[in-house]
C-alpha cells in the first residue's frame, strides 16, 4: 500500500500550476532586485542603465502577464 503523503492525485492541476507560477514569480522578483541593484551600483552610464532596465520589463513582463493569463484559462 502506498504512502498516502507521497501521492500527488489529490493535488489538481490547477493547483499544481498556480504553484508553480507563484514560485516563477517569486523567483523573478528575487533575480530582478538583484539585477537592479547590480545595474544602479555598477553602471559606467546611467542612460544605458536605464535603456536596459526598461527593456528588460518590456522584454519580461509580458512574458508573465502571458503565463498568468494562461494559468487563469485553465
């Protein structure tokens, strides 16, 4: 018989999604403050500080609204 805490069928996939997208999330908040952080102490040029920030949320934020989007379709 097996392990009741080892089995996944109680878990939907929405569920299981939803908690990977939070984790995804929170990843991305972690790595972007980073990032950021790197940019604003390191940077040799602040208009090419600030080109790459915006084109970074311009480049990823869709890419979560996308992922977000998707995740409520389900």
């Amino acid at each position: 018989m097996p392990d009741p805490a080892f089995q996944f069928a109680n878990f939907s996939l929405q569920t299981v999604l939803s908690l990977v997208f939070y984790i995804i999330f929170g990843l991305y908040i972690i790595f972007t403050a980073i990032l950021y952080y790197h940019w604003q102490t390191y940077a040799t040029d602040k208009l090419v500080s600030r080109v790459t920030i915006l084109s970074f949320f311009a480049t990823t934020l869709p890419l979560l609204l996308i992922m977000s989007v998707a995740l409520l379709k389900i």
